[in-house]
C-alpha cells in the first residue's frame, strides 16, 4: 500500500531523517520519503500496516512533529 502523509513541524533535512527513520520502524514500512519543503511523507508499506500506526510513527519523531491526514493513494 502506498501513503500521503500530511505533516506540520517539518523544517529541515534533519526533521525529514527523522521522521522517516520512525516509519522505518514500523515493521512493514519498506519506503519512507519526508518532503519538508510540502510537508507530506510519502510511505510504502504492507497491508499489514495502518494508518494510525504511521500517524503514531510521525508523531513519535519528535513533539513537534504532528501527521494532519493519512491518505490512501
């Protein structure tokens, strides 16, 4: 399954690493892209995987990263 994150809090590279490093975490995540210039992530996963286990992984990043929509894409 493939994912749109949409994100607040992101404003470098290093933010971008280290969101996606989180979704690395998720057992099932085999791609993670963060886009702070957009602000949206853009995930590949099983479909083992939900939504609110990638919004928990964004979140878990740092405090003040937040993921606003998981969209199916």
């Amino acid at each position: 399954m493939n994912y749109i994150i949409k994100t607040e809090g992101l404003m470098c590279g290093h933010c971008d690493a280290s969101v996606e490093t989180a979704l690395f975490n998720v057992a099932g995540v085999t791609d993670a892209e963060a886009d702070h210039e957009t602000q949206t992530v853009t995930v590949e996963c099983s479909d083992a995987v939900s939504p609110d286990q990638l919004t928990a992984a964004v979140e878990a990043a740092g405090e003040k990263f937040h993921a606003l929509t998981v969209e199916e894409v």
